[in-house]
C-alpha cells in the first residue's frame, strides 16, 4: 500500500512539473548584426551544439555557416577565421541536432513544396538523407518552418497548419511526433503521432488582413523539456512591423486526445515582444551562459536580406 502511494505521489509530482508555467525575462540587450557584416542575412535557423561548441546558422537563400571557438553569441556578429561559409541548394528554415544519432535535422521550404530531411555530418557526404518526411504542398511560401527535438521525440510544425482552409476557419492545427526506432533514429514507418495545437484567436485577429487566409503562424518551435514546448508565433508585417510573440504548451493525452495544453509565460497567456528593435524573428536554440550558468533562449531574426530590416539577436531567460 505505502509503495503504491509512492508511486502515485510521484506520478503526480511529474505532471505537476511537465505542465508547470514559464517566466521569462530578457537578458542583456538587443544584439545588432553591422551593415558590414555582409554574411549574415535571411538567417531562418540556428543551432548550438554543447558538445562540439559549434553554431550551426542557416538562410533560406542557401547560405550555411559554422561558427567554431564562439564564447559567446555576440561573437556571431563578428567575421572571423572561424567562420565556415557554404553555398547550399537547399532553403532551410529550422536545423535540429540530434546528440543520440549524431544527425542533422532540417525543414525545407520553397514557394510550392516542403519537407524535413535530416543527414549525419553536414554538409552530406551522401545525397541520401537518414530521415525524410514526405513532400508536401506549399501554399503562398508557408510550409513546415518549425522542428523541434527532445530525447525521444522529434517534433514538426507547419506554418499554417496541414489544411490552410481549416488553419483559416479554426485557429487550430496539428503538430506531429515521430519516436525513434530500434537503432535510435526517428523513424516516419509507423506515422506520426499527432497533438492539436490552437493559436490564440485575439493574436489571429491582430494579424488578419485583407486578404483570404490569415498570416499569424508558427515560425519556430523548441523544446523546454521532455513535455513542454515554446512556440514562437509571428505574422510579418503587421502595421509596418514583425508581431512575435512566445507560446509554451505541454503535451495532454489525460482525456483519451492528444492536445498541447497552453500554459502561462509571467502569468500571461504568452510573451510578447514588444520594442521597436522588433524584426521578422524565425530562429531559436539553447545556449548556456558560462559566467552564470544560466540556460538562455538566443532568438535570432530573417532580415529577408532586405536593407530596411536587420539581423537581430535576443537572449532570453526562461525559467
């Protein structure tokens, strides 16, 4: 009986914590990349990988950087020796790297197709890619731009969802979940799991235009844990500028349905940004500062290699 209690205390400790609500609070100010760096432009993703310390920054024009010896990510903003710049075909708009299969993930996005596709080292040694979800259409240039991996899952969402008319009508549309197979790589054979995720309708309105569809949609998703996920929501422009704003959900299959459960960022129902240094904001990963030890959220922003906009960097901390 006192084993049974324990157990089911501990069940309950778990949920409490997997659906726990977020603070989050910006850390320094706004980093600025220079008109003369004449590199980092149309940056739609970005990744830090602990284990190799390397920076992983992609455009969606084709354009691939490695940053090597980077102490910190206003280092980025800098041209250095340690740059490695690569002329790609592909126009990605999320990277993921997966430290159990040693894999590079990424979604790819054109005018009238999309896809998520993943190699080992990167760029390929092989044109033939370890993990690749089927193409599908791409409707008025939005398609998947989100992807985001935990230790068992691999996540992926579309911009305006599967069914841009029901996207439309509803607010509402589905991510997909992929769990590994036996030699712990994601595996699409036995389909993916999919979780109902909701866009809040005042946000939808605020981005509503004249036009037949909406332009509120997800720009990119993280992790927070095994449970938890930050939605980065974007509709660009809005009044002459980018609206961004911060979703956390945590996943909910109590009720026999698969939902993602919003949860509350400074006890509101997300986190705003709301500055005039606000860009087209597409990017996120996880770096952790070494003089505070603090896990910081580094947000990066797609300047559409426009002279009017910038690259932008914010670090956030989240806890």
């Amino acid at each position: 009986m006192q084993h049974s209690l324990f157990i089911t205390l501990l069940s309950l400790i778990s949920l409490s914590v997997s659906g726990q609500d977020l603070t989050i609070k910006p850390f320094g100010d706004f980093i600025v990349v220079p008109d003369t760096n004449k590199q980092l432009h149309a940056i739609s993703g970005i990744e830090y990988i602990p284990t190799s310390g390397q920076w992983h920054l992609a455009s969606d024009l084709g354009d691939y950087f490695i940053f090597d010896n980077i102490s910190q990510p206003s280092d980025l903003i800098r041209q250095s020796s340690s740059t490695r710049a690569r002329k790609t075909t592909f126009r990605f708009e999320a990277i993921r790297y997966d430290t159990v299969s040693k894999t590079y993930y990424f979604a790819v996005e054109t005018d009238n197709i999309t896809y998520v596709t993943s190699y080992g080292p990167f760029p390929p040694t092989s044109l033939t890619p370890d993990f690749y979800l089927a193409t599908v259409p791409s409707y008025d240039n939005s398609g998947i731009e989100a992807i985001a991996l935990t230790k068992d899952f691999l996540w992926v969402a579309p911009e305006r969802g599967w069914d841009f008319k029901e996207y439309d009508a509803t607010g509402r549309m589905n991510f997909y979940r992929y769990g590994r197979n036996q030699e712990g790589r994601f595996s699409t054979t036995a389909g993916p799991e999919q979780f109902v995720y909701e866009v809040d309708a005042a946000a939808r309105n605020k981005c509503r235009t004249d036009k037949s569809h909406e332009r509120l949609g997800v720009s990119e998703l993280i992790a927070v844990d095994e449970n938890r996920l930050l939605v980065l929501e974007r509709c660009y422009p809005y009044q002459n500028k980018t609206y961004i704003r911060l979703s956390a959900v945590a996943v909910n299959e109590s009720s026999g349905q698969r939902l993602l459960k919003r949860l509350k960022i400074n006890q509101q129902d997300a986190y705003e940004f709301s500055t005039d240094q606000i860009d087209n904001f597409e990017g996120m990963t996880w770096w952790t500062d070494p003089k505070t030890g603090k896990r910081l959220l580094v947000v990066i922003s797609d300047d559409n290699a426009n002279a009017k906009q910038r690259t932008l960097l914010r670090l956030l901390e989240v806890n």
